[in-house]
C-alpha cells in the first residue's frame, strides 16, 4: 500500500510539473490558434477565408425593417451561397443577450445598434473592429464619425436620421426660414388648445442645435477620442440657448406639461403650425394632413446659423466572439447589405434614410417632397459622442430642462446639472 501511494504521489507530482512547463490557454491561442484560424493566417493579400455555411444576424424587431433585409438577405445568399440565420429582437435587448450568450458560442456573428451604444458595447468587448478601406467613400462623414473608437472603425453604418421641421400649410403658408419667423408664427397663432409652434423643449435631445448653435457641446475633443473632462454644456453658449428656450414657455408658446403624445395628437388634429420632429413621423403626419403637410430644415437663428441637429447612426456590429472567418464574411455582408443599391432597397421598404452617402443623394430620396428635408438637414448635423461616459449625459441635463421649462435660473441649473454629469462619469469609471 505504501508502495502505491508513493507511485500516485510520483505521478501527480510530474503531471503538476509538465502542466507547470506547458503553454497556457491564451498563450496556445496565441501561438498556435484553432485549426480555422490558421488556415485564414496563410491567406495571400487580398484572399478571402474560408466561407460558413451561414451566418448568425440579430436584427431589429420591426415589420418594415424584418421585410427588407429579408429581402437583400434573400440576394446574398444567391450570390455567395452563405445561408443567413437571422433572430428578429430589439436593438435594445441585443447587448445582454449577446453578454450572455457570446461567450457560449450561441451569440450572432453580427447585431444591430443606435452609435452612440458603441463605445460601452467596446468597452465590454463585446464588438470587434472593422476594415472600411474598401468601402470608406460609401458613407456620409457623420456616419464614419459615428463609428469610431480611439481610431478604429467599431461598425459598418446604416441607417441616418436626424430631426427637422414639419408645418401644417393650412396654417403656414411658407417653409419657415428662420427662428423670428417661427416665434411670430407663435405670437399670432397660439390661443388656447391652438398653437403656433411646438417642440419637446425639455428633451435634449431636440434642444441640442439651440445650444450647439451658440457655442455648447457635450464633449470637447474629436470623435474617437473625446475630453470627457470638458463638458460644454453649462457654457456660455448653451446658457443663452438655454434662455432662449425658457422665453418660449414664459411667452406661453409651449406648455410646461407637453409630451411627445400631446404634441403629435395637436400636430395631427391641425391644431399646431409648425413642430419639430423627426422623420419617424412622416407616415403618420403624412396620413393625418395629407397634401396640407410640409417639411424643412431646421429654421436658422440669429446668427444666420442653420441650427446643428444631433445625427444618430444605427450599424451593424461584428461580434468579437465569431470566429475569424466568420468575422470577415459578417462585415462583408454588412457591406453588401448597406451598399446603394440595397441602401435604396430598405429606404424604400422600411423609410428610413441611408447612410450611404451616393444613396442619400440620389433622387429616389432627394425628389421626396417631405424626406428630403432630413436628408439635408443632415449635413448640418453632428452625431452624438459614441463613448460611454455619454449615457450619463441624458437624464440630469433632461431633468435641467425641466426645471427652465418651470422657469429656475438658467445658469445655475445647468452648472448643477453639469456637476451631477461628471459625479456620475466618476461613480462610473471607478
């Protein structure tokens, strides 16, 4: 029996040492790499992996949306033999699930997000980077914008929207131009449940051009690599747009209580001249209003300045724990899916504007009466910072507005917003 055990302690003792010796799993990873992923290492330039047999999509959850990608789906199996797979499931619900999922090997090979998720999706590793070269002059500046992380691209985009103006031509008989000219349409045609102009001014996210347009910001820096140190949104500039939304609800153009269902149930009555919204809206104020429904850009302030709208970007992301060939052929199918033909495809089933720039400009968007206002109103856009911290932003700066809609000092409220943002930046990143 001794004897026994000193033999089991002998080779216990040699199996700790040879394990001790031998690589780790990430340094075999490393160096040697899963059978597939040598095979892609031998590539030549320019030649592709290995095909699968199909790859996994997660897609928005949308009617509209699920019968054009089937659609261009349908043509890129046709033309490369691959099989798509895809899981219809909200965009906001797909980062979890892919948390959970990913690492068991049941995750997609590509999803789909709004941007400005990008950063903290990349920060959870949950999104690989992508090779553009090929295809860069494809997309709008925003958009490439949009898609960047301390300088690499993080998605392939596609889908730009942005806000601009609508107007009831009943009531208004022009485009309004200009901001003076919307506060009169105000000052004429605002008595009792009738209104003259309508925005939700207590959303940041429709009230960023008037503070962007006199000199706030969120972030300082550029994209990819913003300051999150300087917030500019206490500024100079943003305390006089800020001023001037407060007089709007001190001049009674806009209830303090108005919401986003109140504003599109007067708008669609006739009871509103002009609203901001965003092209999400068309259908439904198309078949409210009829011919009597008007789009423009963003009306220009007293600067002469066409105000600087918020661009948000939805993409496709490749999945960090897909394969490597996997990888490669699910951005090629993001490519191909956001291309000009296929952009135009979706622009025309699921009505929501290409961020393929040859598309955007085309005239299937550019002769569309009440599209095309977004669609110019995007170049004077900028999208929102992509990284983290900017998920933060929203609800102090949203509650700031709140409080000038009821009509606190301007400053003050947005100094203390502006203190919250950077505590809750810190609780944060710690």
């Amino acid at each position: 029996m001794k004897k026994f055990f000193s033999l089991f302690f002998m080779m216990m003792l040699v199996v700790v040492v040879l394990a001790a010796c031998g690589p780790s799993r990430e340094e075999v990873q490393e160096e040697g790499g899963t059978e597939e992923e040598n095979e892609n290492e031998g590539l030549a330039e320019g030649e592709e992996p290995e095909k699968p047999e199909s790859l996994t999509v997660w897609v928005n959850d949308q009617d509209v949306q699920l019968e054009a990608l089937g659609q261009i789906f349908d043509k890129y199996e046709e033309e490369t033999g691959i099989t798509i797979e895809e899981t219809p499931m909200s965009m906001l619900d797909q980062v979890d699930a892919i948390s959970l999922d990913g690492p068991n090997g049941n995750g997609p090979d590509l999803f789909y997000q709004p941007h400005d998720r990008i950063g903290d999706i990349v920060q959870r590793g949950l999104a690989a980077p992508v090779d553009l070269s090929d295809v860069e002059d494809q997309y709008t500046s925003a958009a490439l914008e949009a898609m960047q992380v301390d300088g690499e691209y993080m998605g392939i985009p596609m889908v730009v929207e942005t806000y601009a103006t609508f107007y009831n031509k009943d009531l208004v008989s022009e485009a309004p131009e200009t901001m003076e000219e919307v506060m009169t349409i105000a000052a004429e045609q605002t008595s009792g449940e009738n209104y003259g102009f309508l925005m939700e001014a207590a959303n940041f996210y429709y009230t960023y051009p008037f503070l962007a347009s006199n000199g706030g910001y969120v972030f300082g820096g550029e994209a990819g690599s913003y300051d999150i140190e300087d917030i500019g949104l206490n500024n100079e500039g943003s305390v006089a747009g800020a001023e001037m939304i407060q007089s709007w609800y001190e001049n009674g153009y806009i209830p303090t209580d108005l919401t986003a269902d109140i504003l599109n149930g007067l708008f669609q009555e006739g009871q509103v001249g002009v609203v901001i919204n965003g092209p999400w809206m068309v259908r439904d104020y198309s078949a409210a209003l009829g011919d009597s429904l008007g789009t423009t850009i963003l009306p220009a302030l007293d600067n002469g300045e066409t105000p600087k709208s918020l661009v948000g970007v939805k993409a496709w992301l490749v999945s960090d724990y897909a394969e490597e060939n996997r990888q490669y052929w699910a951005a090629d199918l993001a490519k191909f899916v956001s291309n000009e033909e296929n952009s135009l495809l979706y622009f025309d089933i699921a009505g929501e504007l290409p961020a393929n720039s040859v598309a955007l400009e085309s005239e299937a968007v550019t002769s569309d009466e009440l599209i095309s206002a977004f669609a110019e109103q995007i170049q004077y856009g900028e999208p929102m910072p992509n990284n983290p911290e900017v998920q933060q932003i929203w609800e102090p700066i949203n509650n700031a507005l709140s409080f000038i809609a009821q009509g606190e000092p301007v400053e003050d409220v947005l100094n203390e917003a502006v203190e919250i943002i950077k505590t809750n930046i810190e609780i944060a990143n710690q």
